[in-house]
C-alpha cells in the first residue's frame, strides 16, 4: 500500500534525507541546464510546500518517492494513487 507522508511531519532532517535521496537517483532529469545539488533541493522542497508534488512511503517495498498529486488534485493518502514522476515538472521549471 502506498500512503502520502506529510513533509511537515518530517524532521528537516529526515526531509532533507529523502530530498537528497531523490534528487541524486541515477536517470533523474532535469532539463537542459544541470543543476547543483543545492539547487535541485530547494526546487523540490519549494514544490512540497506549495503541494505540487508529495512524498510517498511504500508500505511493501519500504520505500520513499517524490511524486506529483494525482490528476484529480487530491493527495494519495490512503489509496493507491496514480503519480507521474516528479521529474517532469522539476524539468519544465529550468526553461523557465
């Protein structure tokens, strides 16, 4: 089962871990311009704090992702949502 962690509820910490986790994943792009780490840290905690994207603990794997909300606009928790990666949209942010 997959449940939407609050990244309020996270240590800054424990945020940042996950953060940095998703954003060193090999294959993670984001556009035609590379990005710092730094950058790519305060880019994907600028989403979560606006709700464009969430996180997303997977209960059978035991593992984290940072997606965006479903098509509907309502957040996964609680269901299996239907998550596009993130890398889209930290993508289309860089031409911007």
């Amino acid at each position: 089962m997959r449940v939407e962690v609050a990244y309020g509820a996270l240590s800054p910490e424990a945020l940042r871990g996950v953060i940095e986790e998703y954003v060193t994943r090999a294959g993670t792009d984001y556009g035609a311009r590379e990005k710092g780490i730094e950058e790519k840290i305060a880019d994907v905690q600028q989403q979560l704090e606006r709700g464009d994207a969430v996180i997303v603990f997977d209960t059978a794997a035991a593992t984290t992702n940072i997606v965006l909300p479903s098509a509907n606009g309502r957040g996964a928790f609680g269901r299996a949502p239907r998550h596009r990666s993130l890398d889209s949209l930290l993508a289309s942010r860089t031409l911007t």
